[in-house]
C-alpha cells in the first residue's frame, strides 16, 4: 500500500502560482499512490497569496476520480464578502472507506498568539493488509501550548479507537444508525505537524501509550535507522523560509505495523508548493 501526505499551501507554489493540476500530476508521478493526504485545501479565501477563492474541495474531488473523497474543515466563516470561507485538509482513498471521523482539535486560548482551529481526519480503510486506520493533520504553527494539547489529544483518540477495535459494539445494519462499523485498532498518522524531529513535541508523539495500546512510531526511522530526516520545508521556496530548509512533515505508524514499513521517501525535486510530499509503503 503506497500512501502520499503533502501540505499543498492551497496549489501555490514557489513562482507564487497556484495550479491544483500540477499539484495532482506532481503526486502521480512521484507514485501510483493508494490514499493521498494534503493539508491546506481551501476555498472562498481570495486574499490568500494567488488564490481566487474557488472551491478547491470540489476541484481536488473532481481531478482525482476513482478516488473517494474526504474533505475535513477546519475553519468555517463568514467573509467580509459575505461568501463563505473554508480552510481543510482532505483525504482520498482507491479502497474502501469503511468510516470516517473528522476530529476538531483542542483550540485553547492563548492571548496574544495568532493561531486558529484545527482538524484531523480519520478514516478506516479496507486495505490488502486488513483493516487500517488513516488520519492526517495539520497541527497549530505558532502556539506551542496548543499544539502539545493538540498532540495529547491525538494519543487520546488512538487510544480510544484501539480500545473500540478490540471490544466492537453489538448490531446489525437493520439497527440503522446505530449499525456497528469497523474503527481499526493498526493506524498510521501522517502530516504537517510543525515540529521538527529533534524537538519535545516529537517525543511527546511518540512516547508510549500505555498497557494495552501501541505506540506510534516514526515511519522515517524505521526505514532509515540513523538517517538524518531528509527536510521537507525551505528546500526551493527561500522567500517564506530562509536559512537552511528543515522538517516539519512526518509519517507515523503504530507500533504494531512497524514491521511492514518497506519504505519513506521524500520528493526533494517539486517546487508545487513551499512543503515537499512524503511516501510511505507498506507492504
């Protein structure tokens, strides 16, 4: 299974134009990929850099058929305009979606420090390895103090969906609603997470989970060993990120697939956005 995450800045890249169909060519080339995550999909947003404030949800949708969509909002308002203004991730899968959640992330305040509301899709895949459970994120940028408590609450729900995994609930699908569906316990967790490997937020990820649950591991260094990681932000956009370039984008898998992680790699050659896209296979 082959499975690309990518924080596309809304299809801007680094000559400041944005084209969602270099994007989607950029992704097919780099691999025949199975589920592909991005982070920045937006739409009614006009004054971000180069966008005219299409739907880029529907867009993304339609370039990418045979592929169901997911889309998961973070932000949702009023503009000034009085359109509607949305800021997201998405997530498309070629296997079967079985369920979906889409988790709004701690937003605690802290005064004085620009930040805004963020979301993590989650959703179990029918894979050829059995049962998988994907999300992605984009995690607070600026706030240090939401970001831990965004992370804290990622640990949370894999405990909670390992937990559902192992104690599946009573039904059938007469029951409607209440029709007990799959939450798979083998998860990966994937995006741009504005940390860099060596920080405390890292560690904080990936500390273990507990009796019971398995912890995440960092898919890089399971592949890789002692590899440094190969940088993922500022590799051609110098104008947003100066100075040398760095990783913020990361691969996570549970502990108890880390055996099946045959290979990451980064596409260090793109220049559709100011992040580089990630691959992970498992086989």
């Amino acid at each position: 299974m082959k499975l690309i995450t990518w924080n596309i800045q809304w299809g801007r890249g680094v000559d400041g134009r944005v084209d969602l169909d270099r994007v989607v060519a950029h992704a097919q080339r780099f691999a025949d990929f199975d589920v592909l995550c991005v982070q920045e999909v937006s739409a009614g947003h006009h004054q971000l850099s180069g966008c005219d404030g299409s739907d880029q949800f529907e867009q993304l949708a339609t370039r990418l058929g045979g592929y169901e969509p997911v889309a998961g909002v973070a932000t949702d308002v009023l503009g000034s305009d009085g359109r509607r203004r949305r800021f997201g991730n998405m997530l498309f899968s070629r296997l079967p979606v079985r369920q979906v959640f889409r988790h709004l992330l701690p937003w605690p305040v802290e005064a004085g420090v620009m930040s805004m509301q963020r979301v993590a899709i989650e959703a179990t895949l029918d894979t050829p390895l059995g049962l998988l459970r994907v999300t992605t994120t984009h995690l607070e940028y600026y706030s240090a103090h939401q970001r831990a408590a965004q992370i804290d609450r990622l640990r949370e729900l894999h405990r909670e969906a390992v937990a559902h995994a192992r104690s599946p609930r009573p039904g059938t699908a007469s029951d409607g609603a209440f029709e007990p569906m799959p939450r798979a316990a083998a998860a990966v967790l994937v995006g741009d997470l504005n940390f860099k490997p060596g920080d405390p937020d890292h560690s904080r990820l990936l500390a273990p989970m507990g009796p019971g649950t398995p912890a995440y591991r960092d898919a890089w260094e399971l592949a890789h060993a002692c590899r440094p990681h190969v940088p993922t932000v500022g590799v051609h956009d110098k104008e947003q990120w100066p100075g040398e370039p760095f990783t913020f984008d990361f691969v996570c898998v549970s502990e108890d697939i880390a055996g099946r992680v045959c290979d990451v790699r980064v596409d260090e050659t793109t220049t559709a956005s100011d992040h580089q896209p990630m691959l992970l296979e498992l086989a």
